[in-house]
C-alpha cells in the first residue's frame, strides 16, 4: 500500500487513488460539493450582480450632483456676500 497515490481533481474536487506500481486506479469518489449550477441560475447571479453595481452607480451619481449643487449655492452665496 505504499504505492497509493492519493488525487484531488483542482475543478471538480473529486478523488482518485491511484496504485502507482500497477499502474491503476485502485479507487475513486466524487466530490460532495455542487460543481455547477443551473445556466438559469449562473444567469440569476450575474443579473442581481449587474443590478446592484448599477444602483451604486445611481447613488454616486446622485451624490455627486448634490455635492454640485451645494457648492454652487456655497459659491453664489459667497458671490451675494462680497
């Protein structure tokens, strides 16, 4: 049993066994994890992803134009003072 290789597939996390005299696979299992997702539900994820970067956006965007208008009230306050 010394010439038993243990193998972890790095995309499907599956296991391997592999008698590296004989020059077999001796045992295998599959992994326990959910490898993939339905295309529906991969779609799902990005969408939510997209909408939620886009109200970010929308919020900066909005901060950004009431930073503006402040300053320009600011500055035309200013202006009225002097």
């Amino acid at each position: 049993m010394d010439n038993l290789i243990e193998i972890q597939c790095p995309i499907c996390h599956a296991h391997m066994w592999v008698d590296a005299e004989k020059k077999q696979v001796v045992q295998h299992k599959r992994s326990e994890r959910k490898t993939h997702s339905s295309f529906e539900e991969l779609l799902d994820k990005e969408k939510q992803k997209k909408e939620a970067v886009d109200e970010r956006f929308s919020q900066a965007k909005s901060l950004e134009q009431a930073k503006k208008k402040k300053a320009k009230e600011f500055f035309e306050q200013t202006i009225k003072e002097k």
